[in-house]
C-alpha cells in the first residue's frame, strides 16, 4: 500500500495548478503519476520540460523505448500508459506486447531499437557493444543513440517515482507479459 497520494488542484502550488490546468485539457485529466510529481513544486514542470523536449526519434519509437524500458523495471503505471498511447501510435496488441519484450519482428529498425533500450536498461547503461553496433548498422545514427538514451533515462525516471510511491494505475492495466507468451 502506497503513503503517496495523487494530489488534488487545490493542493498544489500555483505553478502545478496551471500545469494541472493544462492537462487537463489536453488529456481530459491529471494521470494520478503527473499528480504525484506535484508533491514537489519543482518536479512536475522539469519532467515535463525533460519528456516533452526535441529529440530526433519519432513519437512511435518513443513508445517503443518506453514500452522496453517499463517492462524491465516493472513499471505497472508506465506499461499501462504506454500500451495506451502505444494503440493511439498504431502498435496493435500483439506488437505492443513484443515491444516490452525487447523485440520487433515485425520491422528490422524498430527491433534494433527495443533490443537496445531493453539491452541499456538491464545492464545499467554498460551496453553490450554488439547491440549498438547492431542499432547503428538499421539506419540509426549517433544522434539517434543519444536520444535513445536520454529518453531511457527519462523513462527511467517515472519508473522509479511509481516504483516508490505505488500510486494507483488510472490507465487500463497491460496484460502481464507472461500470461500473453
């Protein structure tokens, strides 16, 4: 049982109230993780400047990144909004689902890059030499490595404050990868 809870609008800072405000709109509602950020009146606002910066991967390997990166921390909140926002990518089930396990038969680039997210994660960024070569050789660039592992960190980041905090999941919850293999 978690000693976090989800913060409500009138609990938080004016700074948090407005970002609030905004998803609000944008999303119809606060995700009870975003709500948690706001227990700081600082963190909030810096992770979402972090996770909504420019970076050179498109918005469908983000998903796949962060699918591969929740999946080896564990991350029930995460995997279950990254399978939603996965679908709104148009990963279908069964894509998603080899997404967290590190793979991606069904597109030689998009499996180079969940071999390497899962691959940095599990070694705690000492990946292995063959993956990046591997990453490099699909079409990938440096520029793209750093992005990729940047974005691991970010990830990483929300992993951990769920992991901590045990706030409830308000996405549909993702299947466990066991049951679906």
């Amino acid at each position: 049982m978690s000693t976090f809870s989800p913060l409500k609008r009138d609990e938080v800072s004016e700074g948090n109230q407005a970002i609030f405000d905004n998803l609000e709109k944008a999303l119809g509602f606060v995700p009870n993780l975003y709500a948690t950020y706001a227990h700081s009146n600082n963190a909030l606002a810096n992770y979402l400047t972090f996770a909504n910066a420019k970076t050179s991967l498109s918005a469908k390997q983000k998903e796949v990144v962060n699918l591969a990166v929740s999946q080896v921390n564990n991350c029930a909140y995460c995997l279950a909004a990254h399978t939603a926002i996965g679908k709104m990518n148009g990963f279908t089930d069964e894509q998603i689902l080899e997404l967290r396990s590190g793979k991606a038969s069904f597109d030689n680039k998009l499996d180079a890059l969940a071999k390497l997210a899962k691959n940095v994660t599990e070694n705690r960024g000492a990946t292995d030499q063959a993956v990046v070569d591997n990453f490099l050789a699909s079409g990938f660039t440096k520029e793209n490595l750093i992005d990729t592992l940047v974005l691991v960190g970010d990830k990483t980041i929300s992993n951990y404050i769920h992991s901590t905090t045990r706030v409830a999941v308000d996405f549909p919850e993702a299947k466990p990868l066991e049951a679906a293999i």
